[in-house]
C-alpha cells in the first residue's frame, strides 16, 4: 500500500491524500461502507459502485469467521472472489465484536474466547489466528486484534488493557511479517491507538503504534459513549502523534458532524454503521438537513428525497414514495433509504476533499454543518 500526502489545509489540520492498493485507489478523506458479512446491508454491489460510488468497503473478521467460514471463503479464493467486489476491502480484527459480546468472552493474555452468538459453539481468538483469519479472508487492509474498552473505564483497566493490545500487537505483526498473502496481491496491517479517555494513555499508546512504523494507523476505541468533545480530543491529541505522512482511520466514527470535525483535525479514513441502520429505521440524511421519513408530514410530499443529490435514487423517489414503503414494511424501503443514506455520506467526504484542495474548507464546513445538522 502506499499513500501519497496531496494538500494540506492551512486554516486546520485537514488533509487529502491519496491510498494505492492491488485494487485500486482511494481518494482521502473517505467513508468506508460497513459490509459486516460480505455485503452492504440491503444494497446491491451495482448501486455501491454507480450510485454510492464507493471506493472501499469493510468487512467484519468475527462474523465472516463464524459464518459461511474460512473453508468457503478460501476455497472461493478470497472475499474479492467470493463476493465480486472488486475494489478494496478493509477488514477489522474482531476486537470490537468481541468487546460487545461482553456476557460471551473472557479476555486473557493468550487471547480472547468467546461464545458464537449463532450457536454459542466456543471459540478462540488470538493475535496469531486473527492474522492468519484475515490472511485468508484475503482484504487489502486488515487491523491488527485488539481490547476496544468500554465508556466509562477506569483508569486502571485502561492502562492494563492498553499495554496488553500493544503486546498482542507485537504478536500480530511477527505473525504477519512471517506470513504471505493467499491470493497474488498484497495485504497491509494496521495497528490501533488505545487508551480510553486518558491523555496520558492515550499519548503513549500513540507514540508505540507509531514506533511499529506500519503502512497506517488507527484510532480505537472512541464512539462508545463518551462525550463528543472528549472524543474530538483524544482525536487531536493522537494525531498529532501519529506520522503525518501515513494515513489515518477513526474506527466507527459517526455522524456527518462527527465526521467533519475530525477531517479538520487530520483523520482520513472512516466507517460507521450509522447510513445504514439509521435508513432501516427511517432517518434520512440529506443536503437540506435530516428527515424522520415515518412522520406524516411526509404523506403527501411528492418532491424528492434529496433533489441535490448526486444520486439517481435519491433524485427519482419522492418523500410519500418512501414513506408509503416504510409504513408498508417493504424490503425496498430499506434499500432505497440505504443508497440515499450512504450517497450522502460518500458525497460529503468527496465534496470536503474538494474543498482542501480548494483552500476553503474551513468556511465550507461551517456553513455546511448547520445546514446538514437540522431537523426537517
């Protein structure tokens, strides 16, 4: 992987760069789409490409491993293979599935074991496996296996559980460096910043990620219930740390505010499951602000669902369309809010890249916080 550094804005600390994989390039900043299992919730990999114009998308370790298994996906030649993406692929370590599964595990120094929440069958998870998982998943970028702590945490778990994701990482990255990839292409391991809501943690555990000297970092452990602010400032403190000449990936961050605040303090890579499973619930994001699509304000309403969009789908459905989908509890109805939803996220990291380059993206993002912030 390389990543190449091509503006810097002068009013923040927001960047656009540019990642080349095997599989293609990626325009930074980005918004990655969550495909937990192989795919987009409720959209098709046509519309991910056409409309969404997606240039990376995740997949889930913890849950490609429990289900349809190591054997199929190896056997289909990996997850490019298997599910006809043919763009890149990030795939996360299975940390935070198995930080969520909290009744189900028991983490140790070996690793972490857990209960499959399919069939509660035993299972281990070890910074050795969990390389060698994502070798044969087979994605361009794989993260190194890590504790995601809980919010709030007291400082002494932090601290043990930093230094023991900085051991596993050593772990992870002599696995790695002893293995090849499966498939012909390369692969690229990131390490993740730990360290709770602690500046003292969190400076350290970002000065040792930084010294694995990786193609790219992470940032963990954020956006699981602390305060935006404390979240914005453990953001800046880290990257500041982090090399500046290698990307940057706040894990499961979050909002289009979220998302706008921390490009301009240096983060290039997103993912959140927010586009999605807010459209299977009825919010919608739009460039005119925010809509609860179930209100009946909406029944009659024929104009789009965002006329500005970029989007086809987004342009050619009007509002009362959508909500007579929702009310009727129609399949299409979570497709169509699914697109809009991820059209806008896409839109938005494309549109503040523009605006660095431009020099203008400070101004840009105020204006277009409190229009995109509103309830409509």
């Amino acid at each position: 992987m390389q990543f190449d550094l091509i503006h810097k804005d002068t009013e923040s600390k927001a960047r656009a760069g540019l990642i080349t994989t095997d599989h293609g390039t990626i325009e930074t900043p980005i918004f990655m789409p969550v495909g937990t299992a192989g795919t987009v919730k409720a959209v098709h990999f046509n519309e991910l490409e056409t409309e969404i114009q997606a240039q990376i998308i995740l997949g889930n370790t913890y849950h490609l491993y429990l289900r349809p298994g190591l054997e199929v996906i190896k056997e289909a030649g990996g997850i490019h293979k298997f599910n006809t993406w043919e763009k890149p692929v990030l795939t996360d370590s299975g940390g935070y599935q198995v930080y969520s599964l909290s009744d189900r595990r028991k983490i140790k120094e070996e690793g972490a074991k857990f209960s499959s929440h399919i069939d509660g069958s035993k299972h281990l998870f070890t910074p050795e496996n969990v390389m060698d998982t994502q070798r044969i998943i087979g994605a361009d970028i794989i993260m190194a296996f890590d504790e995601c702590t809980p919010y709030p945490c007291e400082y002494g778990y932090a601290k043990n559980s930093m230094h023991m994701t900085h051991r596993w990482l050593k772990r992870c990255c002599e696995r790695f460096d002893s293995t090849e990839p499966l498939y012909g292409y390369s692969q690229t391991l990131f390490p993740i910043v730990q360290g709770s809501v602690y500046k003292d943690l969190r400076k350290e555990s970002a000065a040792y990620i930084a010294s694995m000297n990786r193609e790219g970092n992470a940032i963990g452990g954020l956006s699981v219930g602390e305060p935006h602010e404390e979240m914005y400032e453990m953001t800046e403190l880290v990257c500041d740390i982090l090399p500046k000449e290698k990307p940057r990936y706040l894990m499961g961050v979050g909002t289009p505010a979220n998302i706008l605040e921390c490009i301009a303090l240096g983060v290039d890579m997103f993912d959140c499951v927010m586009p999605t499973r807010n459209a299977r619930n009825g919010m919608l994001f739009t460039k005119q602000g925010i809509i609860n699509i179930r209100n009946k304000k909406w029944e009659k309403d024929f104009s789009p669902i965002d006329e500005d969009s970029e989007c086809s789908v987004s342009r050619n459905h009007s509002k009362a369309y959508l909500r007579h989908l929702v009310i009727s509890k129609e399949y299409l109805a979570a497709q169509i809010s699914s697109v809009n939803n991820l059209s806008f996220y896409l839109w938005l990291v494309k549109e503040a890249r523009k605006q660095i380059i431009a020099g203008t993206f400070a101004s840009w993002k105020k204006t277009t916080l409190e229009v995109i912030s509103r309830r409509l």
